[in-house]
C-alpha cells in the first residue's frame, strides 16, 4: 500500500524543538518508519487562484509534502470554522460556537483545494488517510474528483453528542460529506457511538454492527486508540537527565517535591480548576507549602481568537493571585510558562516530577498522561493524576482519576498522590506501562491500515440507489469560480 497521510500541520522532528501538538507528536515516528507521504501546511498561505504547489523534503524513510494554503480562505477555514465552531463543539463547549457562513465556504474551499493537491501523490496502490477535523470533508472532495481507492479519517478529538453536534452550523453537510470514507477512526467506543447514533438519528441511515449504509456506499466506524512510544520515550527520559534545563529545575527544587502539567493553552484543558485546585490544596494542607510546587507549561495557541486570548489573560491573573496568596520570598508556588519544549527536554522534566498533572475537561485522549508515564524512573515513579474525561483515562485506570469540575476533590487527590507509599506507585506504574507497551503508536498505525486495507469495496455496487447529489450539495457555479448550496 502506498499510504498518503493528510493533516493540517506536519512535524519536522527536531528533537530539539517544540512539537505544536498531540497529532504532530504522534504521526512522525510512523511517517519516518513506514515510508508514507504526510502532506499538510507548510505555514505559509499564497494569494491569487494558483493551483496547488507542494514542496516535498525527506523524512526518514518517509516524506513530507508541504502546501502554501489558499490566503483569501485560511482564515475563515482554521480561525474561523475549524477552531471557532468544530473545536468547541467538539470539546462539548456549544456555548463558544461562533462561525458564519463565509466561515463555512472556505473551510470547504480549503479542503477542495487539499484534494486537489493529493491528486499528484496518487498511484494505481495509493491509499489515502486523513487526520482531524479540519478535514472532515476531504474524504468527498477526492471523490468528487474521481478517487476511488481507500480514504481513512481518524478523528483526534472527542465526537460529541447529537444534541452539541446539532448546533454547528452546516452539521448535516459535513456529516454526510464524511460518509465519503471508507473508515472512520475514533479514540473511544463513546466518541464511536455518538457518531453513530447522529448517523441513525439524525441522517434515517442504516446502522449495523458499525457499519453505515449510504448513498456513498459503506462506512465502517470503529475505534483505534491512539498511543506511544513507550520505549523510545523512556530511554529519552533517561538521556535528558543532564540536559541543562533538566539539571536547573533539579537544582532549584532545593529537594521539594514538583507537580508537572504541560498543555496547550486551550479551554478544553481544564487550566483554571487545576490552578485553583492547587490552590485549595494549599488551604486545605498548609503543611504542604514550600514542599511542592507545580510546574505548568501552557504554549500559547490560536491566539487571534477571542476565548483563547480571555483564558490567557484568565490564566495568568489566577496564578499570579495564588503566588501571591501563598509565595514567600524564596519560594514560587506555581512556576507558569508560555513556552513549548522538544520531547527530549519533556521526558527530563516528566521525570522529574513526583505528580502528572493531566486534568481536561474534555480530551480526545492525551498523549501527555501516556508520556508522562513512560517516563517514570521505574525504581522511584511519580504518581499520575488524570481526568475520567480524558480518552487516556479507558486504558490509564490505575492513574488517581478525578472530576476535573471538583475542585475540593482535585486538591485531596493531588494531596494522596504526593504522600503515596512507593509500593503502591510502583504497582499502579507498572499496570499502566502494561497498558502502554500492548498498545503503542506502532501498533496504532497497523490496526488501522490493516483495517483500511479491508475496506476495499466496490463502493458503487454496494451505494443504494440514491442520486449522489442528494448526499453533496456543492457543485462549481459554470460562471464563477464560487461554491454555492
């Protein structure tokens, strides 16, 4: 199979630089290894009508086809629709919904204009496979086009409810438009069955055994929890103990115990009620000051939209109040930075930390709860707090689990964890590591190739007999250059 791998943004891989995200983290290991192509953004956007231009480089065994998107409809295509209203729906967050229809029409353009580009890397063996929810209509613009080998989506984020999925404008459109897929990916057998019941419900389709009948053909849903690394990851930790911002943080500790959260800074993390736990910790266990601090590193993202520039400043008020209720003058409760590291720098700092701090509200699975584990010292390891709501919390079940809305539970939960006996850490790391190795990154990819790989059908003997425009309700105007509906 010659495997075409689409996302928004592609990692370079410098061990050195920051990663920009769970899916970037996650999809290099496998694009160096298995020689696919990955195509997604270089960055930079390009005016004018210009067909698509990628600039291809290596990547391992792999390689990396990079695009300059479209400049009249970047924006409306990633600020607008696809962080402004796919995003919070995503994440559940209905009331952050913001999103017009021009929003719309370039995010359709935009993912028109990606299936164009694919057409250069397609072979007569060529299997395509698309990642996330800036692409959810890909899969039917390559139709469109005349593709008819395989097309795989895996969703990164969670799959909401019928009734949050319901108020994203255009939903039905988009829903059907992923129809066009062989195989639908999901992180959990929750996130697969919402998809589906929308499908049911929503759509009148036929449903069986998770398979979706439509006027594309079939579709089967299934999930394919996404993992790691584990040993690649462990031996990084190891390594990075004399890096020198791994030795500085061990150094300044002064031998007070570290908490470590490290997220992106986005509403869906849960910053402000792990903060605030903390702070309640410190009230509730006064014995606790000047014993431990946390470390949260948030990288700034999306930072041209409105929620995300309130919970920045939201953010930075509420550490700064509870340094201030509870600092000295040589001792800094929460050690706050808006910077990215490499995983190298991560894996030293992940060991570092006697507590993992992974509480969002809602997360498709987070890939940071897995990390932090691998990186464990296996005769000394720290203690993992995690979400229920985290799609890592279906495999992590020896983690501390907490409700990441309760705060007073969060801060007794992070207090238990500090004070853990080192057998039982020991016993729930090493339940957690069996998890991790029997479920890998490597593993990951193969389960869901072999299963694009069975969805080879004849798509057109198995569709019923339904006009496919019933299904795709944009086609170019004969005198523009303009989609309409």
């Amino acid at each position: 199979m010659n495997l075409v791998v689409v996302s928004n943004r592609v990692a370079r891989g410098k061990a050195n630089e920051p990663m920009t995200g769970g899916l970037a983290a996650a999809l290099l290991p496998v694009v160096e290894n298995s020689g696919a192509i990955w195509v997604g953004s270089s960055g930079r956007v390009r005016d004018g009508a210009q067909e698509p231009f990628a600039e291809i480089e290596s990547l391992g065994a792999g390689a990396l086809a990079l695009l300059d998107l479209p400049a009249a409809h970047y924006g409306g295509y990633y600020e607008g629709f696809a962080n402004s209203a796919l995003w919070p729906a995503m994440h559940s967050r209905p009331d952050l919904i913001r999103a017009t229809r021009e929003d719309y029409m370039s995010y359709r353009e935009v993912n028109a204009f990606m299936a164009r580009a694919l057409l250069r890397f397609r072979k007569a063996d060529t299997a395509f496979w698309v990642q996330d929810y800036h692409f959810l209509a890909l899969g039917a613009e390559l139709r469109d086009l005349g593709v008819s080998e395989p097309i795989g989506f895996f969703l990164h984020t969670p799959w909401p409810s019928r009734a949050v999925m319901s108020g994203v404008p255009h939903h039905r459109e988009l829903i059907e438009a992923m129809l066009a897929y062989d195989l639908i990916g999901f992180q959990t057998e929750e996130d697969c069955e919402n998809f589906l019941s929308y499908a049911q419900s929503d759509l009148g389709l036929r449903v069986h055994d998770g398979v979706i009948t439509s006027c594309h053909g079939r579709t089967r849903a299934a999930v394919f929890p996404i993992g790691i690394d584990p040993g690649q990851f462990a031996q990084l930790a190891a390594k990075a103990s004399t890096h020198p911002d791994v030795s500085r943080l061990r150094r300044s500790l002064n031998g007070e115990k570290l908490a470590i959260g490290v997220d992106r800074l986005d509403y869906s993390k849960g910053l402000t009620n792990r903060i605030k736990a903390f702070d309640r910790m410190w009230q509730l266990h006064p014995s606790l000051a000047r014993t431990v601090s946390l470390l949260q590193i948030a990288t700034p993202s999306r930072g041209a939209i409105e929620a995300y520039g309130n919970l920045q400043s939201e953010v930075a008020k509420l550490v700064s109040d509870v340094n201030g209720q509870h600092g000295e003058v040589d001792w800094t409760p929460i050690r706050y930075l808006n910077k990215g590291y490499g995983q190298a720098v991560l894996a030293g700092l992940y060991r570092t930390a006697q507590v993992g701090v992974v509480t969002p509200l809602q997360d498709g699975m987070n890939l940071v709860a897995k990390e932090y584990v691998a990186a464990q010292n296996p005769v000394d390891p720290g203690v993992l707090v995690l979400s229920k709501f985290a799609g890592a919390a279906n495999e992590l079940d020896t983690a501390l689990l907490v409700n990441p809305h309760d705060i007073d539970g969060m801060a007794r939960t992070i207090a238990m964890a500090l004070s853990m006996p080192l057998t039982e850490r020991r016993m729930r790391w090493e339940a957690m590591m069996k998890k991790l190795r029997g479920h890998t990154i490597q593993q990951w990819f193969a389960d869901f190739t072999d299963a694009l790989n069975d969805c080879r059908l004849d798509r057109n003997e198995l569709a019923p007999v339904i006009a496919k425009t019933a299904f795709w309700p944009f086609r170019k105007a004969s005198n523009s250059n303009a989609r309409y509906h």
